[in-house]
C-alpha cells in the first residue's frame, strides 16, 4: 500500500507540473485535462510493463538468493564445526 501511495503522489506531482501552467481559473481546461490523462496513462502503462517483468523475474532472483544463503549457511557451519574441533584438541 505505501509503494502505491508513493506511485501515485509521483505521478500526481509529475504530471500536475508538466500539464498544469496557471491557476487563473478554478476548472481545469480542456487541454490541461488531455494532458493529465495521457501524462499519467503513461505513468500506469509503464508501471504495469515493469510490474509484468518484475514477476517473471522474480522467481528466478528468489532462487538465487535462496542459493547463496543455502551456501552461506553451509560455510558457516563447516567454521563452526573446524572451530569446535580445534577447541576440543
């Protein structure tokens, strides 16, 4: 929820800067509107290209750090195990 709410409050200042250029009236003009929405289509289309990568990607990265930590348990428990021994001679 907090990357989302941080998604969004980018976009928002993003596009509001981009497309919005005076405050002289209280409504939105027309053109400010087709801004606005093709500004932050463009923000959501992107987001979901990365969203659909990150998925397809993220098992792949799951694995490998589950690998490394495998690996690294397995480290440490052979010093454990070279430690205890030299501490019994």
């Amino acid at each position: 929820m907090k990357e989302f709410q941080l998604l969004f409050n980018q976009i928002s200042e993003t596009c509001f800067k981009t497309c919005v250029s005076t405050f002289l009236s209280r409504d939105m003009s027309t053109t400010e509107i087709q801004c606005i929405e093709n500004c932050s289509g463009k923000y959501i289309n992107a987001n979901h290209k990365i969203m659909e990568i990150f998925v397809e990607v993220q098992p792949a990265i799951a694995r490998r750090n589950m690998e490394e930590y495998s690996k690294a348990q397995a480290a440490l428990e052979t010093q454990q195990k070279e430690q205890n021994s030299e501490s019994i001679r």
